[in-house]
C-alpha cells in the first residue's frame, strides 16, 4: 500500500514583507510630517516667547518695553525660577512677577517673605483672588473688568505724568490708608501702590495690557510702564514655569488653590499656554492637522468591490431548505409568510401590469389582479396582506395558496 501524504493547509495570513509593503509608503509620509513640524516648530521657537515675555516681539510679548528700559539704563533680568528671582531682589531692584497665579501657596509664601524686607518694589501682574491675599495682605480682589482707556483720578506722580492709560482687568479693595489707589473702574481701583517701612513697595495692576507690544505706543501706557518698572536701577523679570523645581515642594491640598489661581489668571489675559513659546504651539497643531488628514486619506474607499469565487458553491434549493428549517426551528411563521407573500406579489406585479414599487400597496395591487382572474374563489387581500399563519399545517396552506394563485396567474 503506498500511503498518500495530507497536504498541510495554506495559511492566508500576509506575510511580513507584504505588511511592510503596504505600510511602507503610510509610514513613510508620516515620519516626513513629524520630522517637518519638529523642525518647524524648533525654528519658531527659536524667536517666539510666550506673553509678557521681554524677550518677545509678538502683539502680547514685551519686548518694546524692555529695550525702553535698556535704553534708559535699567539693567533687565529674566528669570524662570523662583530661587532666583527671590535671590536678585533688593533696595536697587524692582521684582516683575508676570504670573503670580500661576505660583503655588508655597511658592506665593516664599515670595511674600522674601519681598517684605527687600527695601524694593514688587509688581505683581492681575494678581486674583488667592495670589494677592498672600502676598499684598489685607488687599481683597475684586471682579474683572473689561481694559480699555481710564484716567489717573489719583495723586501717584506716575500716575498723574503718564494720563490715561489702557487699565482695567482685576481691580482691588484695601483699607490700608497709606495706600495709593488709581484708574478707578466703578469706583475700585486697578492700580493698588502700597508702601512698606523699609522704603519699599507693592504694587498691584489689573491687567498687563499697557505691557503687550501692541499698546504700548497708545495713550500713556509706554510712560506709566516705563515710570513703574524704571524706578530702581536693575528690573528683575519673573516669568514662573512648571518646570521650576520649587513648584513640586508644595503638598497635595495645593491642587485647588492653583486651579483657582489658573481661573484668575485667565481673567486677568494671561494662562497656561501662555507661558509656552509660540512656536511649539503652532508645531503641536500643525501635527494634528497631519495627523487628521492622513487619517482622512487612509480612510477613503480602495475601489469597487472585486468579486471572489467561494471555495464550495451551495446551490439555491440548499440555502432555501436551509433558510426554511431555521425558521421552523424559532418559529418564526410571521417572517416565513411575510417573504412568500412578498415573492409572490412581485413576481405577479409584472403579469398583471403593476410597477414594482405598488407590488406591495394593496390600494393598487388587488384592483389590478382582481381584474385578471376570471373566478376569484378565494380572499385575494387575506391571501395575499393577510395575518400570519397560527399553525405549521396553515403556512404550508398558505404555501399551496400562492402557488395556486401565480400559476393561473400565468396562465389566465
């Protein structure tokens, strides 16, 4: 006997060079999208700096004051950290925080301790709610107000010099008699200067609008920013980070107070994001954008449907045998007499002139066969849109019924 071997089954999975062919080009023209906006992005951020940076030549940065103040001999400092910018003040400086909502109570702690006995002025930039009842104690900070053009109404010799000025945005409430308070917004300041017994002092404004680039030359916003951050020799900038190492010294219940100091800042035309350099923004979104046209692209349809031949061909008496027994097995009479019914209205509708669209309307139909028949012997609209069989002997009488009904049909 000579043993036949079994031909092992062929596998229809695609190999690893054809998964690599059809992924090749996707892969390929994803890696030039990342790659272009990486590096557009670096180049970008190479010269952008996020708002109320000196550095910055954008509408919302600050670089027109800063080179102001290095024309009039105000040696500028830019810091990120919070050691830092504690570690520059003095009786010949003037410390800028550019967010001090965005620092934590720790932070905002430390900042406060620092800055009462440094002899110097502290500005602190549209400071909310919880950011100034920590460092300018006993003033209370008010809703925001919309920026636009307010006059002095104080005796702050800046003030007075400058005009008016783009103010606004948070505005605050002291007590403190010995404070000066100026461009009042319904009768509450935006301007809070308060004085310390060492000489120094604090001062607080709504809004960093006449610090942006774009408003400078308008009004006397160059004059009132140039009189409040040039009054000391040297001008340290502070512009808080995330990645400042003092940031995570803080304990866990400070998560609410920095969410809240987010929401103020926002009010206040400064955020997050604003910190970020504009580039890597653009970079980011730019990204996106590749991200979502090529997922659009590999979504589109790859062409007509292609038919297949099926390994074994089931003839049509089979699947219909096969389809009947199914319905038996559920009972499903309803479904079974529903689809000789409808077979056989449209078959019929061609015989008898009727569109296939009104195979199925009765108002249509039945005129239209009754016509054709002869001797109707039997309920043509319960035969044909009548109620399903209740028993199995009823769908096969049903069976014979249509079957009658479409033979003399054709032959009438």
């Amino acid at each position: 006997m000579t043993a036949t071997a079994t031909p092992s089954p062929t596998s229809t999975a695609p190999t690893a060079h054809q998964v690599w062919t059809r992924a090749r080009a996707v892969l390929i023209v994803v890696l030039v999208l990342v790659i272009a906006g990486i590096t557009f992005a670096a180049i970008r951020s190479g010269g952008h700096y996020g708002r109320l940076d000196p550095r910055s030549t954008d509408p919302k940065g600050s670089r027109a004051v800063a080179e102001l103040l290095e024309a009039r001999g105000i040696s500028i400092t830019v810091t990120t950290t919070l050691d830092e910018a504690t570690g520059a003040t003095g009786p010949d400086t003037t410390l800028l925080v550019a967010g001090p909502n965005l620092l934590t109570p720790t932070q905002q702690q430390r900042l406060a301790e620092a800055t009462s006995t440094s002899a110097g002025r502290t500005l602190l930039v549209a400071p909310g709610t919880r950011a100034v009842s920590r460092l300018a104690p006993g003033v209370r900070a008010e809703t925001h107000q919309t920026v636009g053009a307010l006059s002095p109404s104080c005796d702050l010799p800046a003030a007075r010099r400058a005009g008016t000025a783009d103010m606004g945005g948070i505005r605050y409430l002291t007590q403190d008699t010995t404070a000066t308070a100026c461009y009042p917004s319904d009768n509450l300041p935006s301007l809070v200067v308060l004085p310390a017994e060492d000489h120094g002092d604090t001062v607080l404004i709504g809004s960093p609008a006449l610090l942006h680039n774009e408003r400078l030359d308008q009004l006397g916003n160059a004059s009132l920013a140039l009189q409040l951050l040039g009054s000391r020799p040297h001008l340290v900038w502070y512009l808080p980070s995330l990645t400042d190492p003092s940031a995570t010294t803080d304990d866990g219940a400070s998560g609410g107070e920095r969410e809240d100091g987010a929401r103020q800042d926002a009010q206040g035309e400064s955020g997050l994001l604003d910190l970020l350099p504009s580039g890597w923004l653009w970079g980011t979104s730019q990204l996106f954008l590749a991200a979502v046209l090529a997922a659009i692209w590999r979504a589109r349809r790859l062409g007509p449907l292609v038919t297949e031949r099926l390994p074994v061909a089931i003839r049509a008496s089979e699947a219909t045998e096969g389809r009947a027994l199914l319905y038996r097995r559920t009972k499903a009479r309803d479904r079974a007499a529903d689809a000789l019914r409808s077979a056989t209205r449209a078959r019929t509708a061609p015989l008898i002139g009727v569109p296939s669209r009104d195979a199925h309307t009765p108002a249509v139909f039945l005129p239209a066969l009754s016509s054709r028949l002869t001797t109707p012997d039997h309920d043509l609209s319960t035969l044909l849109f009548g109620p399903a069989p209740a028993t199995d002997a009823a769908l096969v009488l049903l069976a014979d019924q249509l079957d009658a009904l479409e033979r003399e049909v054709r032959t009438s």
